[in-house]
C-alpha cells in the first residue's frame, strides 16, 4: 500500500487544454441560389470543397 501512494506521488498534473483557435464562419450563398430558377440555370459547375478538391456525387444519390 505503501509503495502505490509514492508512485502516484511523483506524477505530474497535466496542463490545461489548448487554447480553443477561432473558426472562421462559413457565408452562406442563400440569396443567390434563391434568385436563379432551376430550368433556366445553366449546367452547374463542378463544386469544389475548401481544400480545392471537386466533389463527385455517387451516381446512386443523383
């Protein structure tokens, strides 16, 4: 009993977490894609997520 309450003794205390970075927000386009209506929009171009990549949507959810 003696020798676990020396182990437990000698360890350190953690620090705190880190400091919580600001997120930007994201704008949303709403009054855009209201305005256009849908036969008269011409083919969508391919979207691209923040990273630059273009999203591929699985043929099974078009």
């Amino acid at each position: 009993k003696r020798a676990s309450q020396t182990a437990q003794k000698g360890k350190r205390k953690t620090s705190g977490p880190p400091p919580s970075k600001h997120k930007r927000q994201r704008r949303s386009g709403g009054s855009a894609a209201v305005a256009a209506s849908p036969e008269a929009a011409p083919a969508a171009p391919p979207k691209v997520n923040s990273r630059g990549r273009t999203i591929n949507l699985p043929r099974k959810y078009k």
